[in-house]
C-alpha cells in the first residue's frame, strides 16, 4: 500500500508477513500470560512489533463482544473499539439502505469502518472519510481484511471538505465524546480520545446541525445520535429509529428522505434485534393507569425511548400501572415482540420485613430485582432479604410504584403463547 494515506510506523509492520504471523500467533492469547509471552516473542521480533501486536490482540479480544468471528481478522484502535457499531446493527441499517434502493453512501467519521463494510456487503459502494490517520488505516486494513475492498474507498479528510455530490445517500456517526480536538469538533471524524459522553447534538464533532445541512443535499441520509436525544432536538423532516440488539439500546438514528415513501417525517419506531421487529409509532395517546392485572409487560428499551408504549398498551390490550411508569398490566396473556411478558403472582405494598417472610415462605432461593420508579437499590435489596432457600426456586421482583404508591410485585416469566 503506497500513497499519502498509506500507514507507517508500528501498524505497517502489523499488516507485512511478520506482523500477520504474531496476530496468528497471539489470536487465542491468554492476557495473563502476557508479560512471559512479550519476553519470550521480544527475543525473536523486534519490540515495537511486539508491543503493537499484543495491543492489537487485546483490541481483538474486546471486539469479539460486537463484531464476532471478524473481530479476528480486524484492526482496532481503542476508541475504534468502543465507539464503533456492533456488526447486527450496521447490518440492520445496511438493509435499509439498500432497501431505499441506495447505490452509493458517503459515511462520513466512517472511525474503524464497522458500518462501511456492512454497507459494501450489502451491494452498496462506499466512500468512508475520517480525519484521523490511525482510523482511516484501520477502516482501509478492515476493508481489505473482510474482502470488500473493492467497494470501499477509504480517505483521510475532514468531512467537511469531501465532495459528495456524486453519492445518492450519506451516513453520518458523529464522535459524541469529550476530547476530540478543536479541529475534530469542526467536522472531522471520531478519532480523538474519548473521556465522557456528549448529550447535547450540537456538541457532537461535528454538530448535528452540520449533519442535518449535510443531509439535506442527497436523497438520503441516516444521522446516528445518542439513544437519550431529547425527542424535541430531532428535526422536523426525520424519522426517528431506535434500535435495541439482545434488549439493550444500542443507538438512535435519524433517516432523512421522504420521497421514497420509505422514511415517515416526524415519525417514530422502535426496532428490535435480532430477530428485526419493527414497531412504527400512530401517534396513539397515553393509555390510562389502572389495576394491577395477571400479567405484566416490560416494554424492550428501544420502545421506550421512541416513546411508543402505548402502542403496546394496545397490542396486549394493556393499561399502565401508574401514569409515571412505562410497565404495562393485563388480564390476559397476548403475545408480542415488544415486550416481556411475566405472570404476576403477588403485590403488596414496599415493605422490605413482609417481603423477606413472604420470599422464605414460599421457600424461594434467588430473585432478580427489577425497578422503574423505585429509589431502592436491586443489589441492596437482595443482601438485606438474606434469603436461604434452593437457588433453583426462583422469581422476579418488580420494585416499582402503583396509583403513586411503592409497590412490590412478584412474578415468573409468562410461558409463551
């Protein structure tokens, strides 16, 4: 690899045949046997060598958690690793795009290249600009190393001054942490030392309003911002996806293009992965709080934070338990992919003596606290019920308020329907 962009130094030597031959070596490395290992590798392979290939084997490692198999074949930097996007999610927004009918997507502060080569596998071409030399040569490396170079082109640049009139569409995955430089902050990319999260959208490097401008000038355009962007920042001609993996909340995205009849301004949805269920918000009121029924209902993270609960108020012909609290109750058991339905056995009022005598009187052993609207601590909780009983007896406790009032509610995961 030649050229201004190419890389140097220690990440060089990574890609020649001795630096690929250490990664072999040191793919399925024990981290405690790491100081014997340098010693042992530094007496055969110049340290430097050493040093960036044992890095680079501890980038792998972490990134197995997002990126699976490929975390193997891949080129991390530290912030790389955290800030990029885990492999179900980039594929989720791949198959949007390509689905739009997109041809070509600049995705500017492309940082490791996660989401580039999710698109370049969905058939999309891709031009991935981050000003950070380190990034771009690992996104350029990552391109190479999962075979869809020839779909990738990699450059280091400020977003700001790359061209993109060529492109139909543009993703944009601003650094929203503290420390990326002023220059970073201006419109440059992700590659600056991330200490502490960001949650106003104009303080994202670069600011929302500069990625919304961007927008603007192509067909399409997805924005990924924080899952906890208040709804009033979200522009009027976006619609709003929240996206959750394994029921965490991974991110937010604001797609932009109407015209395809595809992307609902002003709207609101909920997807949830694996399995890619997708919930569209209809603009339904609040539901009103009632009695606590035999079943309760948990809505999946993503559905909260699009504000869509009451959607599956709907679905389970639900009511919430308080006007305050995003639990949902029922009589009767109703299947859906937007919440956790449990089967609700006991409530009673906060009372930490009659819940402990009513846990060891049903000879329960273990219980998983969960809380919304509670000050109580789940882990507190469960050192002061000293409970004694068999590990294998379990149940699930819901620390949450009722009609305003503390309550606990006791219950099992509801058998599926």
């Amino acid at each position: 690899m030649h050229g201004p962009d190419a890389p140097d130094g220690p990440f060089a030597a990574l890609l020649a045949p001795e630096g690929q031959a250490l990664l072999a070596e040191l793919r399925d490395h024990d981290p405690a046997d790491e100081l014997a290992l340098a010693t042992r590798l530094r007496r055969t392979h110049p340290a430097e060598l050493v040093s960036a290939a044992l890095g680079q084997a501890r980038l792998r490692q972490r990134a197995r958690a997002k990126f699976g198999a490929d975390a193997a074949r891949m080129y991390f930097t530290p912030d790389g690793v955290e800030q990029a996007t885990r492999t179900a999610v980039a594929a989720h927004r791949a198959a949007r795009f390509a689905a739009l009918g997109v041809d070509r997507v600049a995705d500017l502060c492309c940082g490791i290249g996660g989401d580039a080569v999710a698109l370049a596998r969905a058939g999309i071409a891709v031009l991935a600009v981050d000003r950070d030399p380190a990034t771009a040569a690992a996104a350029r490396a990552n391109a190479a190393a999962l075979g869809v170079a020839e779909l990738v082109d990699v450059r280091c640049a400020d977003v700001g001054d790359v061209d993109i009139s060529g492109y139909d569409a543009v993703f944009v995955d601003p650094a929203r942490r503290v420390g990326g430089g002023a220059l970073a902050r201006r419109a440059g990319g992700r590659g600056g030392s991330g200490r502490g999260r960001i949650f106003d959208p104009e303080a994202y490097s670069p600011p929302l309003s500069w990625a919304v401008e961007v927008a603007g000038r192509v067909s399409h355009a997805a924005l990924k911002v924080a899952p906890g962007i208040p709804h009033e920042a979200v522009p009027d001609a976006a619609e709003a996806e929240w996206v959750s993996d394994a029921g965490d909340v991974k991110e937010a995205v604001l797609w932009f293009g109407a015209a395809s009849g595809a992307v609902s301004p002003g709207g609101r949805r909920a997807t949830l992965l694996p399995g890619g269920a997708t919930l569209v918000g209809r603009g339904l009121p609040a539901p009103a709080a009632g009695p606590v029924g035999r079943y309760l209902y948990e809505p999946d993270g993503a559905v909260i934070r699009a504000h869509l609960v009451a959607e599956v108020a709907a679905q389970v012909g639900g009511r919430l338990l308080d006007p305050t609290i995003a639990y949902v109750t029922a009589d009767d058991p109703a299947p859906t992919p937007y919440a956790t339905a449990y089967e609700i056995t006991d409530t009673l009022p906060f009372h930490l003596k009659k819940l402990r005598a009513l846990l060891r009187e049903r000879g329960v052993g273990s219980v998983t606290v969960k809380k919304r609207g509670s000050a109580v601590e789940p882990e507190e909780l469960r050192r002061k019920l000293k409970l004694d009983g068999p590990t294998a007896v379990s149940c699930t406790v819901f620390l949450t308020r009722v009609a305003g009032a503390p309550t606990v509610l006791l219950g099992r995961p509801a058998p599926a329907t």
